[in-house]
C-alpha cells in the first residue's frame, strides 16, 4: 500500500502506472491515458489492468485540504488463486480497455479503511493485511471491473496477449520495434495486435514505445551527469535533433530546459509516503 499526499496542485507528470488501485481520500486528480482523460475525486477510485504510460497531475489541493490517496497494487496471482475458489464464469474476450474509474462501494470503502487503520496497529499487520487484501481482490472481482481482471488473471485473453507485448516492448524499449515480432510474442496477427493494443492502452505499440523511451530519458538525466544527446543514444534514439524534438512535444520544454525547472520545483514536488510495512498489501 502506497500514500501520496501534497498541499498544492500539480503539474502532468508521464509516469508508468502498474496493474493498480487507486482511490482518493480527499482532493481531485486528472490522469490522461492517451487522449482519454479520468477525472476523479473523494469517492472514485482507478484501476489499471496492464503497464500502462499515463500523464498525472493533481487538481485540487490546499494546505487547509490537501491532496490524499492511496495506491494497492493487484497482484495477479492472487487474483487467479481467487478466481479457482470461486464459481466458474465466462470470460469475454472482447477489446476492453487497460484503465478505468468507478465509484467505490460501500463494501470496497470499508475494506480499505480496515486496511489503512491497520497502520495504528503495526502488530496486526503480518496477519491481517493478506486477509483484507484478499477480500478487497474479491470484491473488485465481483465488481464492474471484474471482467477486465479475470481476463488478465485467466492468461487466455486478448488483454493477457497485450500485457504480454507491453512487457516485451518495455524490455526492448530501446530497439528498433518490429510489429512482426512483437506480435509474435503475443501470439496475435499484426492487424489483431495493433488493434488490440489500441483499445488497451489508447496508442498504438509505436506511440507506447516512443512514451517508455521519453520517460526513461527524463529519468537519467534527473539522475546522472550525462548530456542530452548520450541520453537520447541511450534510449534507442539515432538522431539528438529527433530525440530533442520529441522530448519537447512530451514534455513541453528541451531537455536541459525541463530537467531544470523540475530541479527548481524539487522541493514543492508532492509528497509521497510509502506505507511499505503493509507486507502484502
């Protein structure tokens, strides 16, 4: 279990959200996936099925009413353990997307309370969490989202087949992407792949790549000592023109520009608290 808080909105931020819940406790928060935007508050919650690169920023938070959420990551093993001791359904194999907002139910509020409270009470936290986060695998199973994550937990579904190219893109990022190959990893025609990834992850497996690269780009040069252009060798770019190029159409500003105002923003950034001693959860 992760929590985040900050005490001012923020700027979009392109991140990789994993096979994820995550629901706000107080504040609002605008995540674009592609060009789909999820907006959501006090109530809602997001959940991702696959790795997915989305843009974040939060919209509404103040010293007074700060920004809180909470982050569970969906363990897909358990879910697949769930789905054995439950009674059998048809899994549709229809496109669907990687990403979705609903509203939380009573009975999913109420699990994750139990889970945060346990952080009051640190000695419970080996015995109780596995058991809370169970049931809240349970219950986002028997929920309108469901379908999505039985498809995944199943491993026997066109979104399985999409998270399988998405892992091989993300381990290759840096190659030239071949859709033939790709595709042969998922098991799918081209045709079927590029459709598929589409519906999944609002972009096609070139514009995923491009968004991994950029990403990992922008990470290293926060992190080391090394000029754009070594960056943009590094991450499979050819060209320092193209590289900057597309840097700036992601990121609204040239490397050097941008990595700079993020070292000026450091310490306004949002604040995050990883609640690591939930274990499993």
């Amino acid at each position: 279990m992760m929590l985040y808080r900050t005490d001012a909105p923020t700027a979009a931020m392109p991140a990789i959200f994993e096979p994820m819940l995550c629901f706000i406790v107080q504040g609002r928060k605008r995540t674009m996936l592609g060009d789909r935007c999820f907006e959501y508050g006090a109530g809602d919650y997001l959940i991702a099925s696959v790795d997915l690169t989305i843009s974040g920023e939060v919209i509404e938070a103040s010293p007074e009413q700060p920004y809180l959420a909470c982050a569970l990551r969906l363990d897909t093993t358990k879910l697949a353990e769930l789905l054995l001791a439950m009674p059998e359904q048809p899994v549709s194999n229809r496109p669907c997307s990687g990403m979705a907002m609903c509203q939380l139910s009573p009975q999913l509020l109420d699990a994750l309370t139990r889970l945060l409270r346990l952080l009051e009470r640190p000695q419970d936290i080996a015995i109780l969490a596995p058991l809370i986060e169970r049931e809240i695998l349970y219950l986002l199973l028997r929920s309108e989202q469901g379908e999505a994550l039985r498809q995944i937990a199943l491993g026997e579904s066109h979104l399985t087949q999409v998270s399988k190219a998405i892992t091989w893109i993300r381990g290759h990022y840096t190659d030239p992407l071949r859709i033939d190959a790709v595709a042969k990893v998922a098991n799918m025609s081209p045709s079927s792949l590029h459709r598929h990834f589409k519906s999944v992850t609002a972009m096609s497996p070139l514009q995923y790549q491009k968004q991994i690269r950029l990403q990992e780009a922008r990470r290293l040069l926060l992190t080391q000592q090394a000029d754009a252009a070594s960056v943009g060798f590094t991450v499979g770019y050819q060209s320092p023109s193209q590289f900057s190029r597309e840097y700036s159409r992601m990121f609204g500003a040239p490397p050097r520009k941008d990595i700079a105002s993020i070292r000026r923003s450091v310490p306004a950034a949002a604040g995050v608290a990883n609640a690591g001693s939930l274990g499993a959860a």
